[in-house]
C-alpha cells in the first residue's frame, strides 16, 4: 500500500510577479528556486520559491495573471496555508518583523493545536506561521544559507492547509478513503487529517462553511499538490482516482516533475506529484532561479516568450 508522504507544492495566482517576487524573496526570506513560465500558457511567469533546491514540501509557486480581478472569498476553495517556523521565538521574531515592513497580520494564537501567527501577503492571500516546536521535519529540507532572515527564524516549509468546503465528508472521504489520510481530531464543522502521523507537513485541516464558492483572483490558491515518491506510484494513484470516477488529467509531464491532477467532489482541485527530477534538472544548485528557465519543448520560444515578460530583478 502506497502512502502519501507529505504536501509537494501549493499554487497561487499573482497579479504582480514583481510585487510578489520581493515580498516572498525580502519579507519571508525565500529563494526563488525557480523562474520559468506557466507551461500551458507561456505568456505569463510560473516562480516558485523554497529552501535551498526547492525541495518537496517546501514550494510556493505563483502564475502572473496581471489582468486578473480581486477575490471574493467563498467556500469550496483551498483558504489557508500554514508555513513551519522552529519555534515560538520564531513567532515573536516573525510578529515584529511584519510590523516593522508593515505587513498585515494578527496577534500570536493557535491554529490546528499549534502556536500560530496569521498574516498576508500583498495580495491578500491568507498564511499561517506554525510552531514546528522542535520537531522532526523531511530530511532532505536543505537551508538556504543567503537568506536575509537568521537561521534560528527562518520558514522550514510548508505546513498544515486549510480547505472550505460546502459538504465536508465528500472531501474527507477522497483524503482518507483513497489517499490513505488518517483523521486525528474531529469537531461538528472541522477536522484534521494528516498522511504522516503527528507531522504538520502532511496535514490538512478541512472546514465545512455554506454559501457562495470563492470566485478566485489574486491571493487565491489554485491547487494543494501533494507528494508521491515517482512515477509507479503516480500510476497507482491514477488507477484510484479513475476507480472513483473523477475525471483526471491523466499523468502529464512537467519536465521537473511528473504530475496528475483531479477535482475531487467540492471541486477542489488536487495535484499529485513526483519528487524528482527536481530544480537542478536544468541548473546548478548555485544558479537556480536567477534565469528564466523553459523545459525543452518551449526552448525553441525562448525569444518570443522573453519578448513577453517583464524582468524581475
């Protein structure tokens, strides 16, 4: 029996990939891991932030849509992402550093049974800072040594997620029925399910709210994508997600991994992907993200695709 290891990725839309490139780079500390484009639409900038490589578990991506609209928040949407720090003095450290850049954000709480501090980027999208309070995280997260946040501070990698949605158990029965998710807390409008035992980094917190679906624009998050080892896993995957009756995309190649993506029965939209090839599939591990990379099938655009995006540094 498969297990899923853990989240892989979580995707946003930007209006402004310049806007968004300082504040995840000289806010929250991040390396841009990777700068490419959206491979289905190459006209507008695919980035992705993380710790050294842009390990698994570690990536924020954002598409640039600059004519999108703002987002009118709803339910049946994927509404918050959680970001592990070491510790609580991580939290207070991170509290006066959004007050002195002016970023918006809330007093020091919990969230999911874990110390926490609620913020926004630019754009409104919603993130949580976690106290990882010590514990183990993936082995293969690597530090980015050049951040301008301290070592003892710094974001390890993503964290719980929260999901709305207007009927909780259709969701809930796709994340424990067919993606072997374990529920570990449960309350009459909420739950917590995790695929690693105890582990935020493989956590997904799912809220029941009525009303309207979010109508998504900048700040909102288009996709949780969550890890799966390589490609035969990946086949077992889409072999359970065609017995259930969701329609999939079928295994597509995204040259630095390989991926899968379903709706499930609230419409949320799930990714899984492979851990490999990775980053440096195309780059040294000292290069990543300081030019625009394309995957071989858009390199012979490369001219007509530079001409289209605006530079970011």
């Amino acid at each position: 029996m498969y297990k899923i290891p853990g989240h892989h990725h979580i995707s946003m839309i930007t209006k402004n990939a310049l806007m968004n490139n300082r504040f995840y780079q000289n806010v929250l500390g991040l390396r841009r891991v990777k700068m490419t484009v959206n491979q289905d639409d190459p006209s507008m900038y695919h980035l992705f932030y993380g710790d050294l490589t842009g390990s698994a578990g570690t990536e924020l991506t954002f598409f640039e849509m600059p004519i999108v609209g703002r987002t009118v928040r709803g339910t049946n949407a994927i509404t918050q992402i959680g970001l592990l720090v070491p510790s609580f003095e991580s939290l207070e450290y991170w509290k006066r550093r959004f007050e002195l850049l002016d970023v918006k954000h809330g007093e020091i709480t919990s969230f999911a049974g874990r110390d926490a501090l609620h913020f926004e980027d630019t754009e409104g999208l919603r993130m949580i800072l976690l106290n990882n309070n010590g514990l183990v995280i993936p082995e293969y997260w690597t530090a980015w040594e050049d951040s301008n946040v301290e070592q003892k501070y710094r974001i390890l990698g993503m964290g719980t997620v929260e999901i709305t949605v207007r009927y909780l158990e259709r969701t809930a029965r796709t994340l424990t029925d067919m993606l072997g998710y374990v529920e570990v807390d449960c309350s009459e409008n909420e739950a917590i399910y995790q695929s690693v035992p105890g582990q935020a980094f493989g956590e997904i917190v799912l809220k029941q709210q009525e009303g309207p679906s979010e109508k998504p624009g900048r700040g909102s998050i288009h996709h949780l994508a969550i890890r799966v080892k390589n490609v035969d896993e990946l086949r077992h995957w889409e072999e359970q997600v065609k017995e259930r009756g969701f329609h999939s995309s079928g295994v597509v190649d995204r040259y630095y991994f390989q991926s899968l993506y379903f709706r499930d029965r609230n419409g949320i939209l799930f990714e899984l992907a492979t851990d490999g090839p990775g980053f440096t599939a195309d780059s040294t591990v000292e290069a990543l993200g300081k030019n625009l990379d394309l995957p071989p099938f858009l390199e012979e655009k490369r001219a007509e695709i530079e001409a289209k995006l605006k530079p970011l540094d």
